[in-house]
C-alpha cells in the first residue's frame, strides 16, 4: 500500500496515484476535462431512467404496489416528510450518534494506531488478537449491547464505535508503517525530538492513510448508526422505519430509505471536500484538480 492514493469505498484498497497523463485536443484542453459533462449527462440520464423503470413495475403489475410502490408516490411521501420537524429531528438525531460514535473511534483509533505501529514488537504482539477481533460483525453484538445499555444511544454507539474503529486503526499502521526512514533519520540528524518528528515527519506521512480511514469509518459509522436505530430502537431515521414498517406505510419506509441513501452521499461528499483540503499539498490531490 502506498500513501499517495484513492480508496475504494468498499474493498479498502489503496490504488498508486500519479499524476495522469493530459493528452490534449482541440484547445490544448485535457479530454478526460471534455468528457466531464457528458458522465454527468449520462449519470442523469441513469437516474431518470431507474425512476422511469421504477414507475412502470408496480403500474403493470411485475411486483404488487403494496410492495413496491410507484416511484412518484414515494417522492410524494418523501417531499411531505421533509416539511415535518420531527423528521429533521430525526435525521439530527442521527447526525449526533454518528458524530459522537465516529469522533471516538477516531480518537481512540489514531492514538492506538500511532502507539502500536511505532513499536514493532507491540504489532507483532496484537496482531493475532486484531485479525480475530476485527472480522466479528458488529451487528452480533447487538444482544451484548443491549444487555449493557438497553435501548439507550449507548447501545448503537458501541456498534457503531466497534465498526468504525477497525476501518481507522488499520489504515493508521499502514500510514504509519509507510514513514520513510531516511526522512525519519535525517530529522534525527538534524537534533528533532520525538514531538518534533511525528509533528513534520510521521504526520504528514501518515495523513493520506488516516483521512482514507476517516473515509470509510464514517460510512461504515452511518450504516451502523442506522441499524441500530432499526433494530435497537434508539431515536433516529433508523427508528422511523421500523415505525413506519409496523404501521404497514410502505411509501414511507421506501421514502425513509432514500433519506437515508441521500444522507450517506451527503456525508461522503463532506468527508471527500475534508480529505481534499487537508490533502491539497498532496500528490494525488493535485492529480484530481488537474484532471
């Protein structure tokens, strides 16, 4: 894995990132600048396209309406919602568990991710234990959480901070792991101290990996946000759908849904535009504004 990168929201993976070729038309302008608008056209165009096909199933009969209704009665029921307080009020509910659960495993992440990967002995020594702990669901320790909290916030920050943690802390000893030892040497050299080196030295060097892991704990933070909302019952967008579910609205549980798809783009938007202004000295920042 290398620093200068772009992460696949889902795999995680790390891809090498170079400043792209420019080939150059008409204008000297780049073509993947031309090409620009038509993606977004045909994005567009897609969408248009979903919700057409999405009208037409239930109106002829594919699947029931009463299981799948027509795309304009849930937009309806959606555009309605969004008139109501206590819909924002969820969505703040929501927003609030997600920040407070994301913040500690943030917090608690870096500093564990700095302290282990500095030591090789202590990664050595906890490896094992990481690689057994970090693929239990976090969804299974939903009786765990119950039984310690009940149907509190505490109980979906749990999931939540478990989740997000481990999406943190390995990118952080991948950044950490990727500090460049003949910059580390150098700074020793010239009399830094141990602060001093991990402000100019491990920082800067670590930063890509640890906003790639603030990318993807904050996704997976939402999804556990929601689920335990949905499950747990604890305030939130989660809990409106189990209501709406056990009050057989199936326009709202779809319109819910969407709320809570436009809300996770909304929050991978704001994460990108942070990583991109934290990174803006980076490689392959300057690569994506050249494009």
């Amino acid at each position: 894995m290398t620093a200068e990168s772009d992460t696949d929201t889902d795999t995680g993976t790390v891809e090498t990132a170079r400043p792209p070729a420019h080939p150059s038309g008409a204008g000297g302008r780049p073509r993947a600048a031309r090409r620009g608008p038509n993606r977004a056209l045909l994005g567009t165009i897609g969408v248009v396209g979903f919700l057409l096909l999405w009208e037409a199933v239930p109106r002829i009969g594919v699947v029931p309406a009463r299981f799948l209704p027509p795309a304009s009665e849930v937009l309806a029921t959606l555009g309605e919602r969004l008139a109501l307080p206590e819909f924002w009020t969820a969505v703040g509910d929501t927003l609030v568990t997600w920040g407070i659960g994301l913040g500690g495993a943030f917090a608690a992440a870096a500093l564990l991710g700095f302290v282990v990967g500095s030591v090789p002995v202590l990664r050595a020594f906890t490896s094992s234990t990481v690689e057994f702990l970090r693929p239990i669901p976090s969804v299974a320790l939903i009786p765990l959480a119950i039984l310690l909290y009940g149907t509190d916030m505490a109980s979906t920050l749990l999931l939540v901070v478990y989740a997000a943690f481990w999406q943190i802390y390995i990118q952080v000893l991948y950044g950490v792991a990727d500090i460049d030892p003949i910059a580390d040497q150098t700074a020793r050299s010239y009399g830094l101290g141990r602060l001093a080196r991990l402000r100019y030295v491990a920082w800067p060097s670590a930063l890509p990996y640890i906003l790639t892991g603030l990318r993807l704990g904050a996704a997976v933070a939402l999804i556990l946000t929601i689920t335990g909302e949905l499950i747990i019952g604890t305030p939130g967008l989660g809990q409106q759908i189990a209501v709406a579910k056990q009050s057989n609205a199936t326009e709202l549980v779809y319109a819910l849904i969407i709320a809570t798809g436009a809300l996770g783009v909304a929050v991978n938007v704001g994460v990108r535009a942070l990583e991109r202004r934290a990174l803006r000295w980076h490689a392959s920042v300057r690569g994506e504004e050249n494009v």
